[in-house]
C-alpha cells in the first residue's frame, strides 16, 4: 500500500489523507467485495514505478433483491508529474473490462463531468439513479452511470447504496 498511498497523496494535495484511509477500509470492508483494484506502473531509474490507481467497490440498489451487479468507482488518481498521458484513462477502460467479463451491470462515480463522459459516463440522476447522499443541484451533473450490460440503465433504477466505508457523507462532497 506505501506506493499506492504515495501516489494517492501527491494527487490529492488536500484530503490524501482521508483517501488512503478510505481505500484501506474497502479493501477490508466485506460489504465492498468484491473489488476491483489496479495500479498503473512505469518503468522508472529504479525499476517499475507506481504512478496510478483506482479502486472500484461493489455496491447495490435499496431495497432491491441485489440480483443486479452495481460497482462505485472511488478513487482514481495518476501521480501529477504523469497526468496527462493517458493513463487515468487506460485504468478505467482495463478496470471497466474487467469488470464486464464479471457480468457487472453498471458503474457509478461522483466526478468530474467534463472528464468522465469521454469513458462513457453520463449523469446518473437523469436516468433515475439517485446517489447515496444528495449532491447539490449545481453539481448534479457530477453523479454519473455507465452501462456496462446493454440495457441495464434502463431496467434498473432507484438508490445506489455503497459500501459502508464508502458511505459517509465526508466522501460525496464534488
Ligand atoms: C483526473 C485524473 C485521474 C486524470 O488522469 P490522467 O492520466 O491525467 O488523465 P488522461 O491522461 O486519461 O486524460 C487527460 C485529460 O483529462 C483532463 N482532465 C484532467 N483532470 C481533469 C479535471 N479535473 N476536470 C476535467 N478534465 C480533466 C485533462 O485536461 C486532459 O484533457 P485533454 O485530453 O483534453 O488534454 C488525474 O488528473 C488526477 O489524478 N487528478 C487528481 C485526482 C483526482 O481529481 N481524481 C479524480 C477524482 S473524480
């Protein structure tokens, strides 16, 4: 985890912290599993380097059957000195890959909406898909969905539920 935290760290200037204790908590939450957990390496001076990471936790649908496959994507983050070179994308489409050989139906962020949507996300709210906590109006945009089994977004509906470590409103602030 040290180089998984550092690079959390250099991402996230102000709240690291709080992040890496998060992914410390889903990575034992049992409510979280299974996950799907990917580092992104390059080949440094001193061998390969950790310079990326996401983490994508199981979630489910209130008061549902959980019969549906839901995953929450928190946190993604590549180290500052190699933004910008593709990699934050290429670990969403591996993880997203991943994930839809394991017949996963959707996955939900709280992100950034000009960021997400070239990965196929799109506001989540308008679909009918509710966050776990409110987010606020001018930020709706931000609660984002992608479909990973066609049709899904429209069979389903209602309130995400995530994994309890991920559920505390101090991490569903955009
Ligand atoms: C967001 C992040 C993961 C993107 O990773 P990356 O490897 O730099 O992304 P890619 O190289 O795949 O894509 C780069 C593109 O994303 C855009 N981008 C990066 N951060 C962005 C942001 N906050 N809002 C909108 N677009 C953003 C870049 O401007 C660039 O756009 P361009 O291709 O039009 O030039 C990375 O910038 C990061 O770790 N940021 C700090 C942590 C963070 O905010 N994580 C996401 C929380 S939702």
């Amino acid at each position: 985890m040290g180089a998984i935290a550092q690079v959390i760290t250099a991402a996230f200037p102000k709240e690291g912290a709080i992040i890496v204790d998060l992914v410390n908590d889903l990575i034992k939450d049992p409510t979280a599993q299974p996950v799907v957990s990917l580092v992104a390496t390059l080949q440094g001076d001193t061998g390969e380097e950790i310079v990326g990471y996401i983490l994508f936790s199981n979630a489910w649908l209130e008061g549902g059957d959980r019969t549906e496959s839901i995953v929450m994507l928190a946190p993604l983050c590549v180290h500052p000195t190699h933004q910008k070179q593709g990699i934050g994308g290429q670990l969403i489409e591996d993880a997203i890959q991943r994930l839809a050989a394991s017949e996963v139906d959707l996955a939900f962020l709280l992100g950034y909406p000009s960021y997400y949507p070239r990965h196929g996300f799109s506001p989540a709210g308008k679909q009918g898909f509710i966050p776990t906590y409110p987010v606020p109006e001018k930020d709706a945009d931000a609660w984002m969905v992608r479909e990973l089994k066609p049709g899904a977004a429209e069979s389903l509906s209602g309130k995400v539920i995530c994994a309890d470590a991920l559920n505390e409103p101090q991490h569903w602030q955009e």
